[in-house]
C-alpha cells in the first residue's frame, strides 16, 4: 500500500488501483510540463542575463527533470514525484538567494513547488515542505534586511512571464488533477454509500434467511459467544436432541452433553489450532442421561467485534446402528457365502463375468476359484453354448429370481453333467448381478432312478408275482448277476426257492440243500454278510450258480417277529465287488421288504388253514348256545310252573286255613299266619325277579330311538296309581333320546325310579329328577342321571350295588329282592354303556347311566 499511495488517507478496498492511476496521470502532466517549462525559462533567462548563475542552476533543473523519465518508465511514481518535488525546491532555493531578493521570481516558483507538494506528498511531507519554504523565505528576508543579500536590478521582461506562466501552469496541473482526484473519490464515496445501503439491506434478507434456516435446520445447531461462553442462540432441533428448552439454554452456559471428557479435549485442540471442526465423532448425552453418536462441525465466525462460536450436531446413532447392522449383514453374507456346501456364484449379468466365486463350487463342476476369476461364463467354457446362457439370463431378468431352473454345462474335465439352479437378481455398485446356486443333479438323478427302481421293486403284487419281481429289481439295483429268494424248512436244512435268477433269466422254482453250502454260512448271522472269493476263496458251492464264477456272495437271513430264521436273500456277483454303502442300503430294504412279505405269506397260510376249520368251530359253539339256551329255557319254566306252582298251593292252603278257623284264632296265629302270607309274596316276587333278569339275557335287541323323558313320565305315572297319598316333586328333563331297545329301557327306568320313589318314603319333601349331561363330549352316547334326596347308602359298599340278591338296607325298611339293580347293569352291559352309583347316607343317591350308543336325532 506504502509503495503505491502518495498519500496517507486511509483507502478502501479496491480504491488503490484508482488512485494509482490517477498519481501516475498527474505525475506525467507535471513532469511533462516541467521538463518543457524549465529549459524554456534556462533560455529566457540567458536571452535576458547571459549565462548567469541562475541559467547554470535551471539548466541543470532541466537535465534532471528530463533524467526522471527513466524512474518514471520504471513505474516508481512516488520516486518520480518526491524527487520532482525536491529538485523543485532545491532549484528554486538556490535560484532565490542567487538572485538576492524575495522578490525573485523563483519564489513564485517554490509556492508552486508547495502546491505539488500538497497534492503529492503524505501529511508529514506537506507540512515539511511548507515550514522548509516559511523558514527560507524568513532566512531571506532577515539575510536581505541585514543587507547580507544585495538584490538585482529587478528587471521585467519575457522571462518573468514565462516564469509565471509555468507556475500558473503547474498549479493549473496540481489542481487540476487534485479536483479531478477530488470528485473521483466523492463519486466513489457515493457509489460505496450506495453498496453500503445495499449491502446493509442483503445483510439483513441474509440474516434473517440465516435465521430462518438456523431455526428450521433439522441438524442441532448451537451459537456461543466466545468471549463470555454464554449461548447465543439454539435451534429447535438442539434443544430437542439435548432435552433442554431455548429459554433454559439462551444467555447461560451450555448444557455438558459430552459423555467422554477427553473427546471434549479432542474438540478444543482441533478448533483452537485451526478455528474449525469437521465432521468429529463423539457420544452425547442427553438430559435423561441417555447416550447418543454425534457428528460434530463447529467454526469460529468474526461478528464485528465479536467472536461467535457455531456448533452443529448430528444424531448418527440411528445410522451407526443401521451401519454396524449393515457391517454385520454382510460379514454373515460372507461367512454364509464361503462357507456354504452349496457352489455360490456372483455374476455380472451383462457379460457373465465373475465377482466372487465360493469354494464350495469346485466341488460341483470342478473349477476352482482361480480358474474362474476375472473370467466369463463363456471364457471359462462352463456353457455349452451362448444360447443356453441367454435363456437362463433372460429368464432372471424376466422374473427377477429362478427356480430350480435345469439345464446342462461342461464341467473341467470336458464331461457334459445336469445341473440344476437357484438364482437371485441382485445390483451391486449400480450393476445388475446374478447371486447363484448351482447343484450337480447328475449323481441325484441316478439316485432317484435307483430309488425308482427300489420303488417298483418293493411295491410289485404279493405272492409268487412279487419275489419274482424283487428277483429282478434287486439285480438291476446292485449289479448282481444271480439273486436267490427262498423259504427255509422246519429244520434249516433245505430252502424252496421263491424266485431264483442267473444272468438275468429266472428259472424254475428248486429245492436247494443248504448242506456244504455257502449259504449255511449266512444263516450264522444276524445282519448281512458279505464274502469276497479274492480275500478268502469260497470254499463251499453256492446253487445253482456256477462256484468257479462267483467272486462274491452277499446274503440276509430272513426272520419270523419272534427271531425265527424262516428265509434267505442272497446276491452272486462274477466280478470281485466290495460293495459300497449304496449297495448294503439296498440290499438292506430289498431284504426287509421280501422278510415282511414271507412273513405275510405264512400268515395268510395259517389263515387258510384256520379258515378251512372255521365253519366247523362255528357249528359247534352255534350247537353249544343253542344247547346252552334251551336249559335256560327249561330253567325258566320249571321256575316258572314247578317252584310257582308249590308257593300257589301254599298260598290257597293259608286262605282256607284262615276261612275255616275264622274266629278261633289267637292273635299270635294271625301273627304266624301273616308271616307265612308274607313270605310266600317274598319268595314270588323273588322268582319273577328272577326271570326277569334271565329273560334280559335273552332275545335280539331292537335298538330306536327312545324318548325317556315320556317313557320316565308313564313309569312315574304307576308309581302315583299305586301309591296315592304321596306328594312327590318330580323333575323330568325334556326332550332326552336315548338309542336302545325300548322294552328294555323301560325295565332300567321302572327299577331305577321305583328305587328313587321307594327309597323317599322317609323324607318330608322327597324329590326325583332325570336328567341328562350336558358335557358329554361330540361323538359318544348321552350320559343320564337319576337323582333322589332319600336314604342314599355309604360309598364305602358301593361296590355290592349291582350284585344280584344284595341289599344295602334292611327289608324292615324298605322291602326288595336285591335283583333290579343287576338287571339295570345286565341291560346297560348288553347296549355296551355303562352305569354307576354315587350316594351319601341321608342325603340321597345319583346314579349315571349311558346306552353305549349316540343318541339318534
């Protein structure tokens, strides 16, 4: 700035180019004026003196006026002008006191000198000039009135004008350029005015845009003076993440939300040694005191006089959380995709260029991880042609995901194998990509067509038809070239062959003597043997196949459930064979199979012959019944008419007995008498109680449906007739069937109501209700109940309620022969239901019943 700018007025920004050029211009005019005027006046002034002093002092003036040219081209301007000033006044000095007098015109030519001065020298310089030339003037004027200096002849001429002329001349120039200068600087006050207003009024829209994007910033934002600490300003979204309120935090210190101490160091550090911070991670804490991951910019901002701190926090716990998850995701892909059994590929789908390739799919096709890598499909030679790659390509595009798509490739050693694909479009780094399964199915097929094989083999037909055809799966399956399926005797000594097959034929049904055999040698064993000729010659012949052929025998003993050995399965091969897992799995379930079906055949012949006396057994357990029924019958009646017969003839006797000796008997003789009656319609009701429990033994049951609720209501209707005087309550459900022979039904309701109205008596306010369960589970016969309030029985001898001629109480109580509830029993047992009793002495009984059959709606 110095080297540039003549003077000391402070200058804007921008403003010193101007006035440089503005220096430069008047610099130029008076230099040029000077250079033209001093050798103008040198020749004046020597037309007018001659050569004196004064033209000597000018002409040197001139030559040195001229010699500032060369700084001048140089661009040092201010050189230029403090030297044209100060030759100017050393001149005009030494042109005075030449001339002895202040009244010389050099002294007008100095007030020139400080004209210049004032428009080209700082402050300190003007005001140095201008008291140099007010002391010199003063010297000459003491020096001229001591008379040391003796003034000239004053002489008017050209000289003198010309001398003022070119003092008119350079003041002219100095204040010509200095009022140019002057409106120059006025305009571009004015015009800076003018910015000022305008940049003020910006100023202001900026800083309330500023505002409003502080205040709506969804970033925690914090302004804090650095002068005192105190917060200027927060926006919403800090003061949310922080948990306190603006008007909490504005003119006090900020709230320490910092979790770990030396990360606030950290901060400090950063913004003290470059006045920023940016993009620090930290771990907040919020007024709850829970933690939080914090992106932190921060920058020191000049306000003025003012520092202001700007602080801006982040919330990233969120996008930490979703980064580790993501981390993790794909560290599990990884581990997942290198680890898997399965042959992974990642392909490029525009080109089919290999990304990753797992170790695992060396095994499916045989090409390594380096064989593939950087390669195409194509490159690598593992489709068979362009075309099958563009269907499968297309087809992933199409659905975005293929499965168990089949098709063919080349695997390493050149050989065609079926493959079968899982695959998934994927997009990696904006490239389509194809994330692959590839699974050999080539040793899968085979194995299903050998399961296939197995299948058909082991589901044939029974009989004859199937050991026939198990003969030849089994060859088929296991490369055999015979198979012996046979029967063993009673004492293990021969076999009768089910299916016999050699080189594929099968041959007519033989009996084999196991004796000296190879055979016998199977039979020692639980599981399957195995015998190699190649390790320990066979010895022993194996019929009927050729002994010099067979390399290798491989036989099961087949076994009854009870371990019985009852049959043999053995497999002949004419090359040496050690057969593998696959083929023991076969032999194993050919040889169960064919065990279950031998097994099956000596039942159904046990069953023939079973089946062949049946009808005989039959007849004679159907004569035996009906032997058994007429006894019964025959029983009945001598009960019926013989046992009857006796207690009807006493009975007649008691009656004639009482009319003949009417008025002669004692009271104690009606006594006996009434005994004896009593007895004799004990031992009746005895005997038709009797019958009636051999006769529900008897006969077809006739089940229907059967409404008990009106059945109950009849047999408690006789109940009434018989017994008029009592007030009984009777509850009867309604609408409950039962599916049972109605006949009988009656029977188990005449003798379980009549025990509930009989066992009553004694109760002021006796009560009977039948009822039905009503959580009997779906699918089963209805549950009833016959419940009383009479005397009830202990549960303790519950045990003795359905036995026949049993009674729980004594016949003075309550009469009875002890045989209703075993015929209740008898025909619930003969409906295949069930019943039982539950009763508290005093308190009443319950008993529940069921006809063993869903009730019919």
């Amino acid at each position: 700035m110095e080297d540039s700018t003549l003077t000391d007025d402070p200058l804007a920004p921008g403003q010193t180019g101007v006035i440089e050029r503005h220096q430069e211009q008047a610099v130029r005019a008076l230099l040029l004026t000077l250079c033209l005027a001093a050798p103008a006046i040198a020749a004046a002034v020597f037309l007018r003196d001659g050569a004196s002093r004064v033209v000597v002092v000018i002409a040197l003036l001139s030559v040195v006026l001229w010699t500032l040219w060369l700084p001048f081209r140089q661009g040092r301007i201010r050189l230029v002008a403090h030297a044209l000033i100060g030759f100017m006044l050393l001149g005009t000095t030494l042109a005075t006191a030449l001339d002895g007098s202040v009244r010389s015109s050099a002294v007008t030519a100095m007030v020139a000198t400080v004209v210049l001065a004032g428009s080209f020298l700082p402050r300190r310089g003007m005001i140095a000039v201008g008291l140099y030339c007010t002391l010199v003037l003063g010297l000459f004027n003491w020096l001229e009135q001591r008379g040391v200096f003796v003034p000239s002849a004053m002489r008017m001429g050209w000289a003198v004008w010309l001398v003022q002329t070119s003092v008119i001349a350079t003041i002219l120039v100095s204040v010509f350029f200095g009022r140019h200068r002057l409106m120059k600087a006025y305009r571009r006050l004015a015009h800076s005015l003018n910015q000022t207003l305008e940049a003020e009024a910006d100023l202001r829209a900026s800083e309330e845009r500023f505002r409003a994007l502080f205040r709506g910033n969804p970033a925690a934002c914090l302004v804090q003076s650095l002068s005192d600490r105190l917060v200027v300003d927060v926006n919403d979204a800090y003061a949310d993440m922080s948990g306190f309120s603006r008007q909490e935090m504005i003119g006090q210190h900020p709230p320490l939300l910092w979790a770990k101490p030396e990360q606030s160091e950290v901060f400090r550090a950063e913004l003290k040694a470059h006045g920023r911070v940016r993009g620090m991670r930290a771990l907040g804490r919020r007024r709850d005191a829970s933690l939080f991951e914090a992106l932190l910019y921060a920058e020191v901002l000049q306000n003025g006089p003012e520092r202001l701190l700007i602080v801006m926090v982040i919330d990233v716990s969120m996008e930490e959380r979703a980064r580790q998850a993501l981390k993790k995701s794909e560290e599990r892909f990884s581990k997942a995709f290198n680890f898997s059994p399965l042959g992974m590929t990642i392909t490029r789908l525009s080109d089919g260029r290999y990304i990753e390739v797992n170790p695992a799919s060396e095994r499916v096709l045989g090409y390594s991880q380096a064989d593939c890598a950087g390669k195409t499909a194509l490159e690598v030679g593992i489709w068979l042609c362009p075309a099958d790659r563009d269907d499968y390509t297309r087809r992933l595009r199409q659905d975005g995901h293929l499965l168990g798509y089949e098709t063919r490739m080349r695997n390493k050693q050149g050989e065609v194998v079926e493959v079968r694909m899982w695959a998934e479009s994927i997009e990696l780094d904006g490239e389509p990509c194809a994330l692959t399964f590839t699974i050999n199915v080539a040793e899968e097929k085979r194995q299903r067509a050998l399961l296939m094989n197995v299948a058909q083999g082991v589901s044939s037909a029974t009989g004859e038809a199937f050991f026939l055809s198990l003969a030849e799966r089994l060859a088929q399956a296991v490369g055999a070239h015979g198979v012996v399926i046979g029967e063993l005797s009673a004492d293990h000594k021969r076999l009768d062959t089910l299916a016999l097959l050699n080189d594929g034929e099968l041959l007519p049904h033989q009996t084999l003597s196991l004796e000296q055999t190879s055979y016998a040698s199977i039979l020692r064993h639980q599981d399957l043997l195995v015998e190699d000729a190649s390790a320990h010659p066979l010895r022993q012949s194996t019929p009927p196949f050729d002994p010099d052929r067979v390399q290798t025998l491989a036989g099961v003993v087949l076994r009854d459930p009870d371990g019985t050995a009852i049959g043999l399965l053995a497999a002949t091969w004419v090359h040496p064979q050690e057969p593998g897992a696959d083929t023991r799995a076969m032999l194993t379930i050919f040889a169960s199979r064919c065990n279950a079906e031998l097994v099956r055949l000596r039942r159904d012949r046990e069953i023939r012959k079973l089946q062949d006396t049946l009808e005989q057994r039959v007849a004679a357990r159907t004569e035996q019944l009906q032997y058994l029924n007429r006894e019964l019958d025959a029983f009945a009646y001598t009960v019926s008419h013989d046992l009857k017969s006796p207690l009807r003839a006493i009975d007649g006797f008691m009656h004639i007995l009482q009319e003949r000796m009417a008025g002669r008997l004692t009271p104690e003789d009606e006594d006996l008498l009434q005994h004896v009656a009593g007895s004799v319609a004990r031992m009746n009701r005895l005997i038709t109680d009797l019958l009636a429990l051999a006769r529900v033994s008897q006969g077809t049951l006739q089940r229907t449906a059967v409404n008990l609720s009106a059945l109950a209501q009849d047999v408690l209707r006789q109940e009434c007739h018989r017994d008029p005087g009592r007030e009984v309550e009777v509850v009867i459900a309604p609408g409950m069937v039962a599916d049972c022979d109605p006949r009988m039904a009656q029977i188990v309701l005449e003798n379980l109501l009549g025990n509930a109205w009989k066992y009553t008596r004694q109760q002021p306010r006796p009560r009977i209700e039948l009822s039905q369960q009503l959580d009997t589970p779906p699918g089963e016969a209805p549950v009833f109940c016959v419940r009383d309030n009479g005397a009830g029985f202990e549960m303790s001898r519950s045990e003795r309620l359905f036995q026949p001629f049993t009674r729980l109480h004594s016949p003075r109580e309550f009469e009875g022969s002890g045989i209703g509830l075993a015929t209740v029993r008898r025909i619930i047992e003969r409906h295949g239901g069930h019943i039982r009793g539950e009763g508290t002495v005093g308190r009443g009984a319950c008993f529940w019943f069921s006809f063993g059959r869903q009730a019919v709606d």
